[in-house]
C-alpha cells in the first residue's frame, strides 16, 4: 500500500509535503482515507493517465467528473490552443461567453439566464445567496453526505433533532454562520415534511444533488425529489439543484430530466469547463435579475467567463450532444457495472453497482444503500484492499469509498473488459 522510497510517486510526495499543506491543494488527493502514496500524474490521453513512474492507469476519476470526453480530445484540443494563442484572460467580456451561456440554456431545463463562475464551490455559494436574497429568508436546507463544496454555510452536520440546526464540521466556521442551515436525512420523506411544517416561512431554499456523488452514488427515491419540488413551491422556498456531478454526465440535460422535476436554480460545473475551471449558476430570469449589477445579489469574479476556459467548454458541449453519445456512453457504464457485479458475484464479495449515463457507484454492502448512514456501514478497510489492488493492477479510482466514479467516451470495451479481469483477482484476495 506504500510506495518504496525510491519510487517517484514517494519522493514527490515527500517534496509536496515541505511546501504544501498535506501535500496536496484538495484534501482527498492525500489518500488520508486509503493510505498509502498518491499517484501524481505526468500527463493523460483518451482513457489513460501516466503516473511520475510511468505507470499506465485506466482513469475512472475522470478528474472527478469532467473528462468525459476522455484526455485531449481532438476537437476541444484545437479549441483551446486557439483561444490560448488569442490570449489568456482580459478581464472584459467576449461572445464566446455568449456562446457558452447560450449553449447551456438550449440544453438544460428551466434555465433562461446563466452567471459563469470559475468553481463548482463558488456556483453553490453564489446560487444559496441568490435564493436567499430573492427570497427575503435566510434559512436554508441540505441533506446528510451531499456535498455543495466548502463554502462556511454548507460545512455542517445535523444537529439532534429538526428544531436543532446544525453544528459546524470545520474549524474557522463560526456557529453564527450556520445556525440557519438545516442539515436532514437524505431520501427521508416525513422528515423532509416535518421540517417545512416547522420551518417552511423562514426557508430560503433547499439545496440537493439530484444524484448524490459524494456518497458514492445514491438515487433519490421518486417520492423523495417529488417532494422536495412541491414543498418548494407550496412554501415559497427555492429549490436548487446541485448537478455540478451530474450534469451533462448523467444525460445531456442533467438529471433533472432523468427525476423529472425542475429547478428553480441549477448549479453546474465539472463537464462544462471540460476539464478548465469554468462552474455556472441559472434559473428563471426573474429569479437570475436579483444579481448584480441588475440587483442587490452581488456576485462577482476576475477570471469568470476566462476565454480560454470558455473555448474548452463550449467544444466538449457540442460533442456531447452529437447523436447517440449518451446511447454509448450508457450502455459502455453499464457493461462495467455488470462485469464488476459477476467477478464480486463470482468471489463471494457483497457488492452492489449503479450507474446514470457516465457515472457509477458500488458498493461494499450486500444492499445499495438510500442514505449517509447505511453509506457508511460499508467496509472501509475492505474497500481500502480494492482500491488499492485496482490500483496496483493499472486501475485509478477515487481514493475515498464515499465518492462516485466516471467512464468517458474513451473508454474502449477492451479497457472495461481488462479493469474487470482485474476486479475479479482483487475480488478473489477480498472474499
């Protein structure tokens, strides 16, 4: 599980750990929750990445979500090294953004405006002020395990009971700064109700992954996201939709076309940026009017809308959306959630897989679980053996059994078929 000290990994490691905090610039790279050394990563291509060794590994990171191309896709390649070449950032506006938020609102449900952003953390944060300031309240709801990035109001776990708010999960948030979020069991229906009954006037919004990829993979139940729409909207709160994850991932219009609700703001990120920092937030142009310098809402970013990012994104939309891409990139998840599903099978391992379009989950449990707390009865020292025997045999997934994993349309049958010939030997040393 460690990597000899004579092994690049561990001597870049050592190096980053002087100057870095932990050694890495997001907390989870650290493979605190696995042990072990972190593969840092020479350069990528299609489905591959080659770590400091020059060790080949089939990506299932995808670098969390965005790569669903694949590394270097021709097309968005050309795109970038044009927009580079006509310069890198210029702090003015460009029709490119136009194109960008133009593209977005021709694809995803119920957006009439859009505000780019640089993060998925900084989209979040931004859309909870735009509901709060649109509405007038100043409470708001999360769910247990979904995460919304580190902005202060959202690190938070539940307090004891739904007339207590929740406490903070970091150092430097101060109690004031959350004691107006809510934090419920995800998929908990009478919760859910009873929290409205007791809050419903003062609520400015609930916030939700409409998938849940920061607890592996976890649907909502119909009734569930049902619910949380028509509480919304009887309550006058504002339902936000994080598909930072999910969307242009799940299907070309997010999975709020796979639930079948609507939000009132949607938060974007990961594939619209196609791997450059580029998150966004819309809704109704009503609601999106609020924000500056139109409103009171004040939002604002340096490198927002940066040309180059935006050329990046702009060529991985319109690839996205060429006939039959979510067809294959489906069926190609689904093949290897089945192949993972009959080597665990084969071996005894209580193990259980679900996948949307070209993101996936599994499980280390004999059932798929429907919130935070059955996530983490799952072995976490047994998923540690897998992770790290993927690893060893070429395979690169989320160093964290919490987190949900990618394929890309790179990915060939013969990359899926060789990542399960190596599940099943690891499947084997598990049983």
């Amino acid at each position: 599980m460690s990597s000899s000290s004579s092994d690049r990994n561990q001597q870049l490691f050592d190096r980053a750990q002087r100057v870095i905090p932990g050694g890495v610039n997001s907390p989870v790279r650290a493979f605190r929750a696995v042990g072990g050394t972190p593969r840092f990563i020479e350069r990528a291509q299609g489905a591959y990445l080659w770590d400091a060794e020059g060790r080949r590994l089939i990506d299932y990171l995808g670098s969390w979500g965005p790569m669903i191309l694949g590394h270097g896709h021709p097309a968005v390649l050309e795109a970038v090294q044009k927009a580079a070449l006509e310069g890198f950032s210029f702090g003015a506006p460009t029709e490119r953004e136009i194109e960008l938020a133009e593209e977005i609102i021709n694809i995803m449900p119920g957006l009439e405006m859009v505000r780019l952003v640089s993060s998925g953390t900084e989209a979040g944060m931004s859309a909870i002020r735009l509901a709060r300031g649109a509405t007038g309240r100043n409470r708001i709801l999360k769910f247990e395990g979904c995460y919304h990035g580190h902005a202060d109001a959202l690190l938070v776990k539940a307090g004891s009971g739904l007339a207590t708010f929740g406490a903070a999960t970091s150092a430097g948030v101060p109690q004031a700064v959350v004691q107006d979020t809510l934090v419920l069991e995800f998929n908990n229906v009478a919760q859910l109700e009873e929290a409205f009954a007791l809050h419903g006037k003062e609520l400015a919004c609930i916030i939700m992954e409409p998938i849940a990829g920061n607890m592996n993979f976890v649907r909502p139940t119909p009734e569930f996201a049902r619910r949380c729409r028509e509480l919304c909207s009887e309550h006058g709160a504002l339902l936000i939709i994080d598909e930072v994850m999910t969307g242009f991932r799940v299907a070309l219009r997010g999975a709020q076309s796979v639930l079948g609700i609507e939000a009132d703001i949607t938060v974007m990120g990961k594939v619209i940026g196609g791997g450059m920092p580029l998150a966004a937030f819309g809704g109704k142009r009503a609601i999106m009017e609020h924000i500056s310098p139109l409103g009171g809402v004040y939002q604002a970013g340096t490198l927002s809308g940066n040309p180059v990012a935006t050329a990046c994104g702009l060529a991985t939309l319109r690839e996205i959306q060429k006939p039959g891409f979510y067809e294959a990139l489906g069926a190609k998840t689904k093949r290897f959630m089945d192949g993972l599903q009959q080597a665990a099978d084969a071996a005894g391992v209580p193990f259980r897989t679900d996948c949307e379009g070209g993101m996936f989950g599994f499980f280390l449990l004999p059932e798929l679980p429907q919130n935070y707390g059955q996530v983490m009865r799952s072995d976490g020292a047994r998923f540690n053996r897998f992770f790290h025997g993927m690893l060893d045999a070429g395979a690169h997934f989320a160093p964290a059994l919490y987190e949900a994993g990618f394929v890309s349309a790179a990915h060939t049958d013969a990359d899926i078929d060789e990542t399960v010939a190596m599940a099943a030997d690891v499947f084997k040393s598990l049983a």
